[in-house]
C-alpha cells in the first residue's frame, strides 16, 4: 500500500532545490514506516496501536515542506518549531512528532530550544535543513555560513567563526545525531527512518545546497563519506573532522552517535500514565 503524502500545491522553491530532494527523502521514510506499521496516515486502513505522526515547522524555505506534505501539524513561527513539538510531546507523549526547521531558525533564533530539547530527550526528530544561509530573508549569514561570507547585508564579510551543530549536540547530551547529504535521498530516508524509530530526540542535520545564496558552499559532496557509529570517543573525532569552515576537509555523513537514555516520557509519572 502506497500512503498519499502528497498534496496539490503548486511548489514555490526554486526550479532544481534540494529542498525537493528532502521532500522525497521525508515522503519514502514515513511511506516505509507507515508500511512497517511504525506509524498510521489517515488514508490507510490501520489498528490504534500505531502511533499517529504530526510535524512543526519553523517559517524558511525549508518550512514549506509544511504544504507539501499531506501530514497533520503546525506551521509555526521563525526559530520555534522545536517548542512547538515539545508542547506536542507535553500533550500527547503517543504522537510521532517530527520537526523541520532551517539552520537560521535552529542555531540563531531558536537556539536555546535546539539545546534543551536534546537535554529533555522527548521522542521525537529534529530535522535541519542546513543550507548554511537564512535563504526566505534573501541570504544573511547564519551560525554556519563560513567566515568571509559576504551576503548584501554585510559588504566585509562574516567575521565569526561557525557553529559547529554536531559538536554542541553532543556537548548537549543527544542521544541520536546524524548528518546527511539532500541530494542523497535514499542515504537520507534510511537515517530519517532510522531517526524516527529511535526512542528519545534524534537530530539530523541535512547539507543542502541553497542555489541562489551562498553559492560558496555548495558542491561539498566530494567530501563527503558514510560512516555508521555509535562509540562516544570516535563520535567526536568525527565531529571534529568538518569545522563548517574548509571547503577541502572530510565530511562524515550517516550516524554520527546513538545512544540510550531515558526520556521525557519516561522520566515523569503524568507522562508515563498517557503512554500507551
Ligand atoms: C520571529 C521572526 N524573526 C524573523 C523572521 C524573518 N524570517 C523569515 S524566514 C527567515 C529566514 C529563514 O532562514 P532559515 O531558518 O535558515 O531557513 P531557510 O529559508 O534558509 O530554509 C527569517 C529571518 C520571522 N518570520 N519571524
Ligand atoms: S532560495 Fe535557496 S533554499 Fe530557497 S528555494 Fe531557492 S534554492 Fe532553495
């Protein structure tokens, strides 16, 4: 049985995003785990023990996936996405939450709530398009564009050094981190569906290529490798390898940690009583 996952608008990304490649990515991981019987999509026929899905989104270009995608959910405000899933999680711990956002809402604006939420370990995925630029708002730098990035907005350059996201979910205490590439869509749906079916907060980081701003960074996918680990010691090795700087060094991509810790569910007795 094919699920229905998609929706009659007319997409507004550019003629060739990589946006459209996460879409497709997004639509084959939950078609499998709706087949698996992980979770259940109002158009197939399905018994309550399966859990119903629901996605947030933050407002980008990423967030327009929220339009495309014929799931339940709330489109949210700039950098809140991530709250708006825990609030989910608050009330019913039994849905399936899955969270998109961009690089500028999820490591500038919302960055508190992408800490915490790693800390809390709800069960539920947070997914970053991180095409590396805040591209809606015409391309500012965001925490992970390179240093001498030279958006309209800053004629001398990014002067910061970049956020390294994988490295702060780890010093954040996540208990599943991947990164992968969106013009990989079958790499991408097995660590999404991977991502989904792991009990606690998943996060996977997406490189995705922004066509119109910060051509700089694209095309990295030479560098790129797939690695599957879980040991703590090498996880950070490998979160050291790409600084989000060099054009030239290595960039792991699948999982780059996975771990074991109770969650949010679990951790509170009201919670606990909901789960089914
Ligand atoms: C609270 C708030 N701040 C700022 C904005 C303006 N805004 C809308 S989209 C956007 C940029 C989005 O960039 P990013 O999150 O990286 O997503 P992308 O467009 O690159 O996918 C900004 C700053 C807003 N809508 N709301
Ligand atoms: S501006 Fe960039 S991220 Fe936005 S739709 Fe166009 S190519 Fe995609």
């Amino acid at each position: 049985m094919k699920p229905n996952l998609s929706t009659p608008n007319p997409p507004t990304w550019c003629p060739g995003c990589p946006n459209f490649m996460i879409l497709e990515a997004v639509k084959k991981a939950l078609s499998n785990l709706i087949n698996q019987k992980i979770i259940k999509h109002k158009n197939i026929v399905i018994t309550t023990k399966h859990k119903n899905i629901v996605i947030t989104t933050d407002i980008g270009c990423n967030s327009k996936i929220f339009d495309y995608l014929n799931v339940s959910g709330i489109y949210g405000l700039h950098g809140r996405a991530i709250p708006t899933a825990l609030g989910i999680k608050l009330g019913n711990p039994n849905l399936q939450v899955l969270s998109f956002n961009g690089d500028g809402g999820a490591y500038a604006e919302g960055i508190s709530h992408f800490i915490h939420a790693l800390r809390y370990n709800a069960d539920m995925t947070i997914i970053v398009h991180d095409n590396r630029v805040f591209s809606l708002t015409t391309g500012q730098a965001t925490p992970t564009s390179e240093q001498g990035y030279k958006p309209k907005s800053e004629p001398l350059g990014e002067k910061n050094e970049p956020l390294n996201p994988i490295k702060l979910a780890l010093a954040s205490g996540a208990t599943f981190i991947a990164r992968c590439n969106a013009k990989d869509i079958k790499h991408t749906s097995e660590i999404l569906e991977k991502a989904v079916r792991h009990q606690g907060c998943s996060f996977v980081e997406i490189l995705q290529d922004c066509l119109i701003f910060n051509k700089e960074v694209n095309n990295l996918d030479k560098n790129m490798y797939k690695i599957y680990n879980k040991d703590i010691n090498q996880a950070v090795k490998l979160a050291d390898q790409f600084n989000y700087n060099n054009t030239t060094s290595k960039i792991p991509i699948g999982i780059i940690y996975q771990t074991k810790k109770p969650t949010l569910e679990e951790n509170w007795p009201q919670l606990r009583k909901k789960l089914k």
